[in-house]
C-alpha cells in the first residue's frame, strides 16, 4: 500500500483513435458533455490529444484509454495506456 501511496495518480482520459499516420504517435479526440454556462443546455466539447504509441498498435476508430506522462516532443505529453475497443474493420486488402 506504501508504494501505491507514493506513486501520483496520473490523469487519463478515454477517447476515439482520429489518426494513427505518425510513426509512435496517435491523435486521440476526446468527447464530453458539459452544460453551457447561460443556456444551461447539455453542449458537446470536443479536444484532440497527441498520445506516444510505442508499438504502433492503435488504429483509427479505436477506442482508447491515453494517460498524462512527461513531455515526449512538443506536442507529446500523453501515451497510450490501453486498447479499450478495437474498430469494426471493413472489407480489408488482406
């Protein structure tokens, strides 16, 4: 338990796989509904987040959990925790 009580709980966020082109590198968008601050209707956000693939395993349509690390580049300062649900892959050249 002293080991779990040391280490910082790290910020994650769950989200879909937008592009996978870059090499190590994903582009994840995040969904969330927050009510509009005037209207008090339930409006949708949506962020982009570049998460560090180190194996190249997430696809487009994936969807995934990415979680805070220190910076990777300049863009880079989340990384991919785990495959949650993979996409639906359509008639593949295979």
């Amino acid at each position: 338990m002293a080991d779990s009580a040391s280490k910082p709980n790290k910020n994650t966020k769950v989200g879909h796989v937008v592009s996978a082109k870059m090499d190590k590198t994903i582009v994840v968008q995040v969904t969330r509904r927050v009510q509009h601050p005037l209207y008090k209707r339930v409006v949708t956000r949506k962020k982009k987040f570049h998460a560090h693939d180190e194996a190249n395993t997430a696809r487009p349509g994936d969807f995934v959990r990415i979680a805070e690390c220190r910076p990777v580049s300049r863009t880079k300062c989340w990384q991919l925790e785990e495959v949650l649900r993979r996409a639906v892959q359509v008639g593949g050249h295979e």
